[in-house]
C-alpha cells in the first residue's frame, strides 16, 4: 500500500512538472501582429520589432503600459506610405524579452537609443503613448541627437505626484493584483481607455486573459507593475525645460486615466497639458474631441493626420 501511495506521489509531481514545462511562452500565446514582427538582441534582452515603410524620415513608436507595438497597427497602416515606420515592444511587455531589471523610463531610454543605434535609423521622430511618452522625453534629453522631434499622446510625466502620492499608487498596485484581475476587470480596465471603444479592441482583451496561462506570466506581472514604480521613482517633470526638440503633444479630450481621478480629483486634461505648454519650449498641445487615453487607437485618422502634418512642418 505505501508502494502505491509513493507511486501515485511520484506521478502526480511528475505529471505537474510536465504541466509546468509544456506551457506556453506570453511570446507564443499572444496573436500575430498585423505586421510582421522581427528580432534584435540588444544587451542580451530579445527585442522584438515591427519594421514598415521605406521614407526618408523614421517614426519610432513606443507603447504605452501593459501594450505592445501592435497597438500602432492603425497608424502605421496610414503612415508607411511616407515614412519608415518602426514599433518595438519595450522589454517586460508584448513579444520581448521579461528581466530582472528596473523598468523605469530611463532603462527604456537606454534601450530604445541602443536600438537606434544598432538598426543605424536616421531622421527619427520619436511617438510615445502614455508610459512610452515619459520614455520618449527621456531619450530626448539624454540622446537630444538621435531625436529629430517628439509626438507624445498622453504621455505619463507631466502629471507630478508627491512621493506620499506615489505610495500610495505603489501599496495597491502589485503583482499580485496584476495577476489575479479577473476577466470582467480586464474589460473594464481597457474600457477606461476610451471614449468610444473600437471593436478591435476585443483582440487587446482575449490576448491578455488568455497569457495569464503563459509560463512567464508572473514575470511579466513584475514587470507591469516596475513599470509603473519606475515612473514614479524616475519622474522627468523637473526637466521639461531642457527638451530642445519641437514636440507636439496631443491629448483625448475625455481621457479617464490623465490626470489620476483618485489622487487629483480637481485637476483637468487641461491643467496637464498646460504643463507642456508651459515648460517645454517647443510645444503644441492639442485636443483631440470625443477620445480617450488611447486616441491612435480610437481616433487613427485624426492622429495620423496630425502626426504628418507635424513631421512636415518646419
């Protein structure tokens, strides 16, 4: 009897290891790209990439938080006809490499300017969305001479907390809320990002309850929420004054996640983008009506033109 009861033991050990080991990667368990994606190494992290359009002038994209580069699908679709267009998927996030690392928008930065560097990209206007917007200033002002200019969509950084503030973000954001969010709070988490939300948005949503299957989903619950620390703890506000590029910031009138309804319930869309106005030298800010937080996603069209129109102006 106590031959069979190790016997059952060893098998049940031997059948969960199994489990363990033939379970997907987030890289193979997410949906193809609308473009064909491509691999670099930068610094031993895999580095994955979307490469469309032969212009003169590159867009460089980067997503914003808990996203990936196929969240430009609709703008690039548009845009490659005059640029080349590249989106890459920022370490911890879409088809690239998790790390044991400090995810803060100076280690994006570094990474990004590696990138340009290593696929020798010219003339590159740099288009940062939310968390990829505080990136973008970042590699600005340390690299000003691989940035041409700056097109920021709702960019994270120019909203200021105070380190009690931030805290407070940092005692109830955590893996462990990352990981168990149910698939109902999925939903309603990518519908705060809309005013109206595109139908496409269904293929955002089945992908990310579907990696919570993935064999490095904890890690890249780790990694979502050192994104969110590493923006608190490397904040670029104090440094606005010193981005030299012409920048063109552009908001979604409606935007539910900027500025942070529960720490400043009085400020506007308004008062944040004041700040880019005021401080960065170079700056137009512009509203786009009737659109969320993700406006290249909810309103492409008006985006895209908005973005040519900036790439084309003196």
């Amino acid at each position: 009897m106590k031959q069979i009861s190790l016997v059952l033991i060893f098998t049940l050990i031997n059948a969960i290891a199994f489990a363990q080991s033939t379970k997907k990667t987030m890289k193979e368990m997410l949906s193809d790209y609308e473009f064909k994606t491509r691999c670099v190494k930068i610094d031993d992290i895999n580095i994955t990439y979307l490469k469309e359009g032969k212009g003169a002038k590159t867009l460089l994209f980067l997503h914003g938080l808990s996203s990936n580069a196929d969240a430009w699908f609709k703008n690039i679709e548009t845009l490659k006809e005059n640029y080349t267009c590249v989106a890459i998927d920022l370490p911890g996030h879409g088809k690239s490499s998790n790390l044991e690392e400090a995810y803060t928008p100076t280690f994006f930065a570094d990474v990004v300017f590696k990138f340009i560097k290593k696929k020798r990209l010219k003339n590159v206007v740099l288009v940062g969305h939310s968390m990829g917007g505080q990136a973008s200033m970042k590699l600005a002002l340390q690299h000003p001479e691989v940035v041409q200019k700056l097109v920021l969509i709702a960019p994270a950084g120019l909203e200021k907390f105070t380190k009690d503030q931030g805290n407070i973000l940092k005692s109830v954001y955590t893996a462990e809320v990352v990981k168990n969010t149910t698939n109902e709070q999925i939903a309603k988490n990518y519908a705060l990002n809309f005013f109206e939300q595109p139908t496409e948005v269904s293929k955002m949503i089945e992908d990310r309850i579907r990696i919570k299957q993935a064999s490095d989903f904890d890690a890249h619950c780790n990694a979502i929420v050192k994104s969110v620390f590493g923006m608190l703890d490397d904040p670029v506000h104090n440094d606005l004054e010193k981005i030299s590029q012409k920048t063109l910031v552009v908001f979604g009138g409606k935007d539910m996640l900027i500025p942070n309804r529960y720490l400043h319930p009085t400020l506007t869309i308004q008062d944040v983008g004041n700040v880019a106005k005021d401080k960065i030298k170079n700056a137009t800010v512009m509203y786009i009506e009737n659109c969320g937080h993700f406006a290249q996603f909810e309103k492409p069209k008006k985006v895209n033109l908005l973005i040519q129109e900036f790439v084309e102006s003196d």
